[in-house]
C-alpha cells in the first residue's frame, strides 16, 4: 500500500473520530433494504434539523472509534452501516430514526451514543422519546406565561362585572 492511500485512509479516520468527539449523540443504523428515495428522505429530515448521516467503512468507524475512546460500540460495525451525528440537539438524531424506523422496517438501529457514554437500544429509544428542545422550550414559556394570563382573565372578569352592574366606569 502507498504512502498516499495509508495517508488518506488515516485522514478519514481522524475526520471519524473528531465527528465522533464532537457529536452530543450519535445513532448507528443498518440502512440495509431502504429505497434511495427513502435514503434521500431520511437524509432530508436529519438535514432539516442540523443533523448528520454518513455511510462509513467500518474498518475506519473500528478505528475511529478506538481513537475517540468509544471501543465498545465497535461491535455495531458490521453490515452496512450509516452513522447519524447530532452535534447541537441531541435529542434530535435518535428522534427522526426512532420514528423513521418505526414506519420503515428496512431501518434497523444498531447502537450508540450518548453524551460520550455508548448507549444501549433501550436507552436509545428512550432518549427519542423525549420531547424536543422547542417543545420543552413552548412548554416552558407557556407555564411561565400562566400567572400573568390567569390575572389578566381575572381583571378582565371583574371590570366586566362592575360594567354589568352599572357600576361605572370599569377601570
């Protein structure tokens, strides 16, 4: 083998590793049996939401992954295999292929990680289940918009009132 190739097959595994250092989650798929149109969709929703899917070999995931300190997850690593990197939500990769598996069998999740720390499918699924970071985000302004909504309904009610009763101006 030449200089060159040794070269850039290390290259390829050091760009796998630093995406494997960086990612906040990282879900490994066999796409084996999919359509390229629902390649193509799958690959649209991750993009849509800032995440990543790559068909790696797996000798360089192995290596990769030995290189980031992940060498338990190198046993997903065989059959063709996709890995989905979620770098700034991470709730975000294992949600759209839990629920893009569940509408295609071909789909078959194979392990991951996160936060640093393989995960196994349970956990997976788990993390997928949560809601998003908007979603927590609406949630959350909705409780705190709660107070003022409820007293803003209960001034309303009460000038209202005096203004059925005649009682004058209601201010």
């Amino acid at each position: 083998m030449s200089e060159q190739t040794v070269a850039v097959k290390a290259k390829k595994v050091e760009e796998a590793a630093e995406s494997m250092k960086a990612a906040s989650s990282i879900v490994i798929v066999d796409y084996r049996g999919l359509t390229v149109a629902e390649v193509t969709d799958l690959r649209k929703q991750l993009r849509d939401e800032g995440v990543k899917m790559q068909v790696i070999k797996n000798k360089v995931l192995v290596r990769a992954a030995e290189k980031a300190g992940l060498d338990d997850l190198k046993e997903t690593f065989a059959g063709p295999t996709a890995v989905v990197f979620s770098s700034e939500d991470p709730i975000a990769g294992p949600k759209i292929v839990h629920n893009f598996a569940k509408s295609n069998d071909a789909l078959e999740l194979k392990g991951g990680v996160i936060d640093g720390k393989v995960a196994t499918l349970d956990e997976i699924n788990a993390y997928a289940a949560l809601p998003s970071r908007e979603e927590l985000l609406s949630t959350l302004a909705n409780i705190l918009q709660a107070p003022v909504r409820n007293f803003a309904y209960g001034v309303k009610a009460i000038a209202d009132k005096k203004q059925e009763n005649g009682d004058g101006d209601a201010a």
